[in-house]
C-alpha cells in the first residue's frame, strides 16, 4: 500500500484517497458486514428480536476484541522505545545528567522474538472475552439450541475474523521482513 507523505503538496488528493478508504473501511464495510451477519442468524435461527436488535445486542462482544486488538497494534511500537523510555529517565531534559547510567545506552529493540507471541496471546484473550460477552449476551434469553448456534455463529464468525487476520500478519512480517535501519519511522525493507 502506498502511503502518502503530507510534506509534498501534490500528495494532498492521495491522501484523500487514503482517508477515503480508511473511513469507507471502518465506518461502512465492517459495520456492513456485522449487520450481515446479524440478519443472517435473524433468519437462519427463527429468533423473535429484529435485525436491529441482534446487532445492537451482539457489538458489544467486539470491544475487548479491539481493545486487545489496539493494545497488540502498541507493542511493537513501545517495545522498539524502551531503550529511549530508559534514557530519557536518566536524563527528562536532555541536560546531561545520568541518573540511573543509561543516558548512553546504545538503541536496541527490546524482545523483537517475542513481539508476535505476545501479539497473538492478546489477541486469543480479546478473542476469548468477546465470546464470553458474546455468551452473557445471549444467556437470558431462553432460546433453542439451534437458534443459540446461528447467533454464537454469526458474530463468533466476526470475532475470529477480525482476530486471525491480525493474529496472522506479524509472522508473515517476521517471516518476509526484517527491521535493518531505525529512524522515526522504522523502516522496514525486504532483505
């Protein structure tokens, strides 16, 4: 995917494009999708609620999934830092103090092996929450168990989905990529 440098004034209507997908994305397609899944198990299970309020109902099941889903996005961000946390604590305004005998450390990323299975262990427990709201949602209701399985099915369709393509994206990164030079924007090139 191209991304668009702002210092550039004729990127301006890429950028456009960039902010138009992104919002299309997030607040038409994935809503889209969940509404789809919502009228699907309306249908398929025979329950007496309406579209409207199966996917009312069963959004809540997605915030610990994309709490968790962010707080993975984080890591390897905060782990690539840490050297700087550690020297900015030793010296907060750049004076050249040495408090603690990590001012001049050299940069290193910190744990780079353990930034996917960290990732992944997020992810499956925002999984995991997300189908227990998902259940606690649906549990008062006396319901069969065939329309209890369209329900979990449709929106339990949705959480995984949402979990496995990120779960699945740093190890090809790990995999094909390799972190060789760092700046503030960490560049990544295939070796």
């Amino acid at each position: 995917m191209v991304y668009p440098e702002l210092k550039d004034a004729s990127n301006w209507g890429l950028f456009g494009l960039y902010t138009l997908f992104v919002w299309t994305l997030a607040l038409v397609l994935v809503p889209g999708l969940i509404y789809l899944l919502s009228w699907a198990a309306t249908k398929f299970s025979g329950i007496k609620h309406s579209i409207n309020d199966v996917f009312l109902a069963s959004t809540g099941a997605l915030l610990p999934l994309g709490l968790m889903l962010w707080i993975a996005f984080v890591i390897p961000m905060l782990f690539v830092n840490v050297t700087f946390i550690l020297q900015s604590m030793s010296d907060p305004f750049g004076w050249g103090w040495d408090f603690f005998g990590t001012a001049n450390i050299p940069w290193h990323q910190f744990v780079p092996s353990l930034v996917p299975w960290l990732q992944s262990l997020l992810i499956l427990i925002g999984l995991g929450y997300s189908l227990r709201n998902l259940k606690k949602t649906w549990s008062n209701e006396n319901l069969s168990a065939k329309k209890l399985f369209f329900d979990y099915v449709a929106d339990g369709c949705t959480d995984y989905y949402s979990g496995s393509c990120y779960d699945i994206f740093p190890y090809e990164l790990e995999k094909n990529q390799k972190f060789i030079k760092f700046d503030s924007n960490a560049f990544l090139t295939k070796q």
